[in-house]
C-alpha cells in the first residue's frame, strides 16, 4: 500500500461532512433509488427525470471513464471523474455527503446538484448503493429511499441472464446473487425504506412517485416479494436452481 492510498483509506474511516454539506442535506427534497442489479433502477429513474420534477445529482469518482455499449462516459453526466488528490482535498474539506473505497477507486455524492434542486424547488434524485445510504438517512431521516425489485426471482434472473448475451459468467452470477442476499437482509429489516416491484413500468413509476411524493404506496406486497426473493438466495439449493434456469434459457435460445 502506497503512502497515497493509505491517506485516502484513513480519510474514508475518520470521514465526517461538514457542516454546510449537512444543512443543504436537510433543507433538500431527496430521493434516492436503490435495488438489488438487474430490478431496473435505470429505467424508472428515467422515466420519472421526464416528468421534469427532478434533478438527478451525479456521483463522483476517482476511476478512469468507459466504454458501455459503444458510447463512452462523459464527464458530469455518468459520473463527475475526479483525480484520487481531488478526491483527498474533497474529503479533507468535507465536501461529500458520503464516500467509499470500492476496488480501488473512491465513489461518493457531493452537495453540487442538490443546491440546484433545492434553487429550482424540485426533488434531488439519484440511484445509489445501499452502503452509501445509511449516511443520508443519519444526516436527515427525511429522505426518501425506494428500494426497487423484480416480480419474482425467477424473473429477476432471466433478467441477470440476458445481460450476459450469450455465455453467462456463473461465477459473476453468484457474485451478483451474493450481493443481493446481503442487500436483502439489510433492507428488511429497515422500515425507512418503500419497497416497489417493477412489473409494468408505468404502474412502477406511479407508485415510485407516490411513495416519494405522497408516502401513500402500500408496500406490504412488495416486501412479501423481497423476503421470497431472499429466501430464494438464502436456500442451500440456490445455485443448483440457477444453473438449471441458465441451462434452461441457453436451450430455449
């Protein structure tokens, strides 16, 4: 470990925002989008960025921009891509809301765009991680977290599947599946997060609205899902299940 990134590390784990960063936090209407991959967060964001009710504010991060089906990422829009000794004096300034250390690259949100929403008097809205929304919702429980899913986890995985377009990855499929089960576990188990099922997407964008504009969305149902959804990725048989659905989908196609 280089003297650089241990500065970046120790900067992460003493991290505190500063005062400024708290207050723009707490005098924003924020929503935030998060979901296990492959529920669809993308497209509801879009969707509800057409109503033109909304802002969406853009991560930060230190990795280098690429290629996604052709296009390349363009700076402010994907991400905001800032070198690792910006990133150190935003931290040391205490500029992020929150900020993590994943595969060696820093991603975290700043206070930039949410002080346009907060001067247009529209909501803030982003899709972010579910480690990065503990820190939103301690600096202001006010705001509005969506915790997207899929139907069933049959159809969630003929959704993980199709992105591969041709030889799934198994071991980049369980890696995923792993990574939902921890989301899962953690999400249950917090009342301050509206849980969503994304079937038909204009009755998902409806409810998504509602939850976040009105706090009216039942989600009893949705979290029925979630919990079947986990015990799925809890169960001993789990990866016996999916290479059976893979090979299943490889004999249809």
């Amino acid at each position: 470990m280089n003297d650089k990134t241990h500065t970046i590390e120790s900067l992460l784990e003493n991290y505190q925002p500063s005062q400024a960063t708290i207050d723009i936090v707490r005098s924003t209407t924020i929503a935030l989008l998060a979901g296990i991959s492959g529920a669809g967060k993308g497209a509801i964001q879009e969707k509800l960025m057409e109503t033109g009710d909304y802002i969406k504010f853009v991560s930060h991060t230190t990795r280098q921009p690429r290629e996604n089906n052709g296009v390349m990422e363009r700076d402010g829009v994907e991400y905001h891509f800032i070198s690792l000794d910006t990133a150190a004096a935003m931290l040391q300034n205490g500029e992020f809301i929150e900020a993590k250390y994943y595969s060696g690259n820093i991603y975290g949100t700043t206070t930039v765009e949410l002080q346009k929403a907060k001067e247009s008097g529209k909501i803030a809205l982003n899709d972010i991680e579910i480690q990065g929304i503990s820190e939103y919702l301690t600096i202001a429980p006010s705001v509005k977290v969506i915790f997207i899913l899929p139907p069933n986890h049959n159809v969630w995985l003929e959704r993980l599947i199709a992105r591969y377009e041709g030889e799934v990855d198994m071991d980049a499929l369980r890696a995923r599946l792993d990574t939902a089960k921890r989301e899962l576990e953690t999400v249950l188990g917090d009342s301050r997060f509206s849980f969503v099922i994304n079937d038909d997407l204009g009755v998902t964008v409806q409810d998504t609205e509602n939850a976040i504009k009105h706090g009216t969305h039942d989600d009893t149902n949705a979290r029925a899902i979630a919990q079947e959804i986990l015990d799925y990725l809890s169960s001993d048989d789990r990866d016996a299940v999916t290479a059976q659905l893979v090979a299943d989908i490889a004999n249809k196609s």
